[in-house]
C-alpha cells in the first residue's frame, strides 16, 4: 500500500453497459472526489463500455471482461458468490488498494474475504429492497467488520440497510448527485419538444420518465390516465424510456383504445431533453432506491404526482406538498391530474443539494473521515 499521504482508492462496478449509464455516473463523481487522495482505478467486471469520458482524465480504467455465460450467472446473486475464477482475479487487483469502492452488496460480499488489513470498503447501495440471504454466514460476518461502510443513496436505502442488520455506524446516506446545469442546458425548449414528439401547445400532456419494467408499474399510470383522459379531451401521456415491458404498454394502450392520447417513445439516450414537454410528472413506482427521474423533474420546474413509497415521500419533505403530491390511492392519480391543470405552482426550488458539489463534497468528508483519518492515526499509534 502507499503511504499515509497517498492513498489509493479502487473503484468496482459489476457492469459496463449503455443501461448502466445511471450509476457510472454517480461513480464518477465519486471518482472525482476521491481524486485528492491518491491514484484512482476503475475496475468494470462484466461490459467493454463504462462511459470512460464521465472519469477524470488521470483514471486507469480495467475491464476483466467477463464472457456472455459468466456475465450471465453473475445475475444471480447466488451464482456470483461461488465464481472463483473471478475472485482470484479480484484478489489481485484489490491488493494495492487503500480504499475500495464497490457497486453494490453483490460486489462487497464477493471481496469480504480478500480485504486485507488497513483496507477500508465503502459500498454504494442503489436499491431500496435490501437482502442478505444469498450470502453465507462468513461474508456476512465480514461484511458487518468495522472497515466495512454503506452508502445508501437516499434515506430510504440507508434505513433499509440498518433493517437487515448492518449497524448504525457502518450506515450513512449521500443523495445522488445530478449535473444541473447540463441537464438545463440539453433540455429542449416546449415548442420544440412538443414538435418532435407530436404534441400542440394546447394538449395538456402529463409525463413520465424510465424504464418501462415491472417495477415502475407503468401499467397502473397507463390506466389512471385513461380513466382521467375521459373527461379531458386535451389530456395526452408521454412515457420517455424503453425496457422489457415496451410491447406489453403498447398492446395494453390500444385495449384501453388510447392511441391517440399516447406516446411510448423507446429508448432514448438523453431521456431528461423532453421534460419541457411536459405540463407534470408522474410516477406508479413499486420501489425506488433514488428518484432519479422525479428530481430531474423538479429541476425542470414540473409539479409531480407520485405514488406512496419512501423514496417519493422524501422529495415531498423536502420540496413541499404543493409542489409534489402523494396519492394514497389510484383515485388520487385522477384528481391530482385535474388539480395541476388549473392550478399555478409556486416558485422554483433551490436544488443545489442535488447537484454533483454536494454529492463530491459528502463523500470525500465520509471517506476521509471513515478511511483516511483512521489509517494515518493508527500509522501514527505503531511508531510511538
């Protein structure tokens, strides 16, 4: 290892893909916070494209590049933990390591056995359900040590934390960083964004951003909306995403004989440009680790309808109830819908806690102090 001075941080993340995009950017930034301590490796274990520009220029970027059945085991929590080729290679390359930063549970548990002594282990946690059943009783036991931390990244992950049985202060919570300014600027304006996407300036359109999956329940927005669109001729409803349950929508769109109200637009690389488009935001998520899509929103000035999780609960807290809604039940999505129609928001927010400082910021106090701090006191303690 290098010395108290110097410290190198190392950097894992189970998949470089184009889907990934999300959380290569939330590591990046962390990338970039760490930057002062030392030298910075990212280390990708399945993919061949980890969006490579997001890094500062001095970062050395490794792909083990993991073959198509391994990348395809590794989706089970199960199978990853019994991968020992993968755990030689890791073993190797985490030994030179201060600090090591690990995407996920799945990666914190795979190297608990090959953390060394004076290495420190700071775990970023997106998801909001957490679970520790696929893990054996000494990787848990590891993983509870007191070089292990958790970063979850909203309140809501950090309490999910807490509740499987990680302690209180192997727990913290750092909220995602968002590049504001890019986001404003790559935005297009209500006129263009409405042209492409064959709205007028007179369609009331209610909007949503993601992944069209299982958990999103986009499917219960679907038919909320066209229970509201009866009564609303102008009502429309953009989905800006694509995903697995795409066709299902689609066919799910033309049995409610919807059509001529909707758009699905599939993927899209920069989902946040269409925002403008929209008159408010609206989500039916199962669960959320981080309401990505919901803050961008808020950046655009949107009001937002929300369903009632945790994570939505705390963008209310903090932006207001006028401004953000909390719908109890599916009758509420309706009325709200109505109620933002006629009805002005109030001034825009400050959302400089979400921005890419604050996140920086956050981690670089919780590394230095967790990691930094304690090594060159206990370096200090062996030579008097």
């Amino acid at each position: 290892m290098v010395n108290s001075r110097t410290k190198k941080c190392i950097h894992i993340l189970v998949q470089a893909s184009r889907e990934a995009v999300a959380i290569h950017h939330v590591h990046a930034q962390v990338v970039a916070a760490c930057s002062s301590f030392g030298p910075q490796d990212v280390l990708y274990i399945s993919g061949d494209h980890g969006h490579e520009s997001l890094y500062p220029c001095q970062t050395t970027i490794t792909y083990l590049r993991y073959s198509k059945k391994g990348i395809k085991r590794m989706n089970s929590w199960k199978n990853i933990l019994k991968t020992r080729k993968l755990s030689k290679k890791l073993k190797a390359l985490i030994s030179e390591g201060d600090v090591i930063v690990a995407d996920g549970l799945r990666v914190s548990a795979l190297i608990s056995p090959l953390v060394k002594k004076g290495q420190y282990i700071f775990t970023i946690v997106h998801g909001e359900f957490v679970s520790l059943e696929a893990f054996n009783s000494v990787q848990i036991a590891a993983m509870k040590s007191s070089n292990f931390h958790y970063i979850g990244v909203s309140k809501t992950v950090a309490n999910s934390l807490i509740g499987v049985g990680f302690f209180g202060r192997q727990v913290h919570s750092v909220i995602n960083g968002i590049d504001i300014v890019n986001i404003k600027n790559n935005m297009l304006t209500k006129e263009v964004a409405r042209n492409q996407l064959g709205f007028t300036k007179n369609d009331y359109v209610i909007g949503s951003l993601g992944r069209l999956e299982h958990e999103k329940q986009y499917d219960q927005l679907i038919v909320q909306f066209s229970v509201y669109a009866k009564g609303d001729a102008d009502a429309r409803l953009l989905i800006v995403g694509g995903g697995s349950k795409y066709h299902e929508l689609n066919k799910l769109v033309e049995s409610l004989s919807i059509e001529d109200k909707v758009v699905l637009t599939g993927y899209k690389d920069e989902g946040s440009k269409y925002l403008n488009a929209m008159d408010v935001f609206s989500m039916c998520s199962k669960t959320e680790g981080f309401a990505l899509a919901p803050v961008e929103a808020l950046i655009a000035g949107l009001p937002l309808i929300l369903n009632n999780i945790d994570a939505f609960c705390e963008l209310e807290e903090y932006a207001g109830s006028e401004r953000v809604r909390i719908c109890k039940d599916s009758s509420d999505f309706v009325s709200m819908f109505e109620y933002f129609k006629n009805n002005e928001l109030p001034m825009s927010l400050d959302m400089t806690r979400f921005g890419h400082e604050s996140m920086r910021e956050a981690y670089y106090a919780l590394i230095a102090k967790e990691a930094l701090c304690r090594n060159i006191k206990s370096e200090y303690q062996g030579m008097v």
